[in-house]
C-alpha cells in the first residue's frame, strides 16, 4: 500500500468518525443513513479520485465523497437503499460541480438539474435541482439545492445549502 492510499484511508475514516459522532442526537434510523451515505460517498470519492489521478486528488477526492454522501445521507436517505443513495449522492455532486450559466437574457432564471433512477427499484427517483448561487461573507462559492426523492408515490423534499471549503473546494452543508 502506498503513501497516497494510507493518507486517503485515514482522511475517509476521520471524516467518517466525525459524521458518524455528530449522529447521536440522530433519530437511529436517520443516524445509519447518515453513516451509510457516508460511506457510500466516500467509496465514490475514492474512485473519482483514482480515475482523476494526481497527487492529491487522492485524498480530496474522497474526502469530498464522505461529505457528500453523508449529507445526502438525511432526511431523504432513510427512504433509499444503499445503490439508490450512493445514486442520488452522485446527482448531488454532479449538479453541485455543474458550472452556473451566466446571467444573460436568454440564460435568466435557468437552473441546473440533475435527475436520477433507480436501475433495481420501480418508481424510485429523484433530482437536485441547484436553485440559487452566490457567495457568503467569508467569499465562499455557495449554492442552495432542492432535492427531491420520490418513493412508493411519495415526494421526500428538502431544501440543502452547501459552500465549497475554502482549503479542500469540496462541498459542506453549510448551516
């Protein structure tokens, strides 16, 4: 095992125990989702950060996964499986690192969404849909975002702010 993938293991389980710790006031069921998108995230980290390749993005990588995925890992995880939520944690991503059309005209009032489905269970889906950017008062790039599930009929929403860390430029929920 080289020095990369030794730093990257202990990063992930660091974040991982963070998240993990900060779940006790969790309901129980919403406290394993939490760990479990955590995970998940992480692992899809990891092979973003492999198929990126660098020095470092071994280690950023990752650790931006664990954040992702546990803040996916909420309100809306508790409805989804393990592939449904390691999905919905990509879209996420996908439309959190999706650059923002400029403010023109033709662009005005554009959002940026991001849909997922289920590949194993029927009528499981979902999207994020980035709703508003700017940048809060230390500078940071901010981005609010509406995700939505929808499992057995039913519309799981939630309304989630995140800014890049101004070290890592990974995503954080932010308060």
């Amino acid at each position: 095992m080289d020095i990369d993938r030794v730093m990257t293991t202990k990063v992930c389980v660091l974040i991982v125990s963070a998240m993990i710790g900060g779940c006790s006031a969790l309901p129980q069921n919403q406290a394993f989702a939490t760990a479990a998108g955590a995970v998940i995230g992480g692992g899809a980290g990891y092979a973003i950060g492999e198929a990126i390749g660098g020095k470092y993005a071994r280690i950023i990588a990752p650790a931006a996964g664990v954040v992702v995925g546990g803040l996916i890992g909420n309100q809306i995880a508790q409805y989804l499986d393990e592939r449904d939520r390691q999905v919905a944690s990509k879209a996420t991503q996908d439309a959190l690192d999706t650059p923002m059309p400029s403010d023109t005209s033709e662009n005005s009032g554009q959002r940026t969404t991001i849909a997922w489905n289920s590949d194993h269970n029927s009528g499981v889906r979902g999207r994020t849909t980035i709703v508003n950017a700017g940048y809060d008062t230390s500078g940071r790039e901010c981005r609010a975002a509406e995700e939505v599930a929808y499992v057995g009929g039913r519309e799981i929403k939630e309304q989630v702010s995140y800014c890049r860390d101004s070290n890592s430029g990974a995503w954080m929920k932010s308060a």
